[in-house]
C-alpha cells in the first residue's frame, strides 16, 4: 500500500465508514453499494467517453449514480426495511465520495477492461478493511454479529457489552475512529510484511 491508498483509506473511511452505524449488517450492504457503483460508474464513464460527452461528464455521471443509489435504496427498503432506516442519507455518502469519484474519473487513456479491473480491484481491497471495520465494531460496541438475510437482519449476540463500559466507547463516534487508526495500522503492517516477503523471495530469484 503506498501513501496515495493510505490517503484515500482514511479520507474515505471518516467520510464513509464513521458516520454509518456501527454495525457489520449494515456495513454488508454499505460495501455492496460501493461495488455496485463503481461498477456502474465504471461503465457509465466509458459509455460517456464513448459518446464525446465529456465536458458534461461530471454532472451526467454523478445524476445518474444518485438515481442509482436511490432505486439501491427502495431495493433495501423493500428487502430489509430496519437496515434502509438505519443507514438513512449515509446511503448517498458513497456515490458522491472522494473514493469512488477519485477512481472512476481516473486515467482517461485506459480502456474499458484495463479500468474496470483496475477501479474493482481497488474497491474489492478497500471492501475488506470497510467489512473488518464494521465487524470490529459490531464486536466490541455492542457485544454482537449482525448479517442480513431474507427475514431482515440477524442478531448473534456474543457477550453483554453493557456490563463493560469501556466496551460501549466503540459504539460511538470518537470509538469508530480509534478503530479506524487500529484496522489501518495493522492492515498498514500485513501488507508491509508481503512486500518484505516478496523482495526476499525476488532478491533470492
């Protein structure tokens, strides 16, 4: 991970990941979104290339993904009415982030292969450290696992997180960043420890 991708994890983690609510049923479909549209987005930028529509390029790509958003958001209403309530506007906050606009409006001399597999490899790394986020806090604020299924969302309870006050910081604001800090140092020192593995095994070839 170079210091550009640290940079946009945390830039994209306070605006995505923090406000949301801490729980990892609701990071589920956080994460699903952000697939979804940069997928889309991905292709709507090609097919606005396409069409020389580039000087409305922006303002066309950004509209259509907020109707996007907003057929994703009546989708979950319908399937998991208690999930849509609870993410509330936090829904829109991927279409318009710096993330997903940063890499769809990236390198405009790329193809329409060499982008989508660039864009989605990006978002499936990021989709990792978003999930751990939300699984970490699901854990440790309120003592629980949530997951989505056909009957709405599912709660496992592990431990009574109430009767540890300490526990219930992670719950909050000031907690989701401090579990920020926490994932991104260690995610940081895994991938440190790849590349060290790596340039040995290259210094050895």
């Amino acid at each position: 991970m170079n210091k550009k991708s640290i940079y946009v994890y945390i830039s994209a983690t306070l605006a995505l990941l923090v406000p949301a609510p801490g729980r990892f049923a609701c990071g589920i479909l956080l994460v699903l979104e952000l697939n979804v549209l940069m997928f889309v987005g991905t292709l709507l930028r090609s097919a606005v290339k396409q069409l020389n529509l580039v000087h409305l390029g922006t303002i066309l790509l950004i509209s259509m993904l907020v109707a996007f958003t907003m057929l994703m958001r009546q989708c979950i209403a319908l399937v998991v009415p208690a999930a849509a309530l609870q993410l509330g506007f936090v829904m829109y906050l991927p279409t318009v982030s710096s993330f997903l606009i940063g890499y769809i409006f990236g390198d405009e001399s790329l193809s329409l292969h060499q982008a989508m597999a660039r864009n989605m490899t990006h978002v499936f790394f990021y989709s990792i450290f978003a999930l751990f986020f939300f699984l970490m806090r699901d854990i440790l604020g309120f003592g629980t696992i949530t997951f989505v299924t056909s009957r709405g969302i599912v709660e496992k309870v592990l431990f009574n997180s109430s009767r540890i006050t300490l526990m219930t910081f992670f719950a909050s604001i000031p907690g989701a960043l401090v579990c920020t800090a926490v994932i991104l140092m260690l995610y940081v020192f895994i991938v440190a420890k790849f590349k060290i593995i790596e340039n040995a095994e290259r210094s050895d070839d």
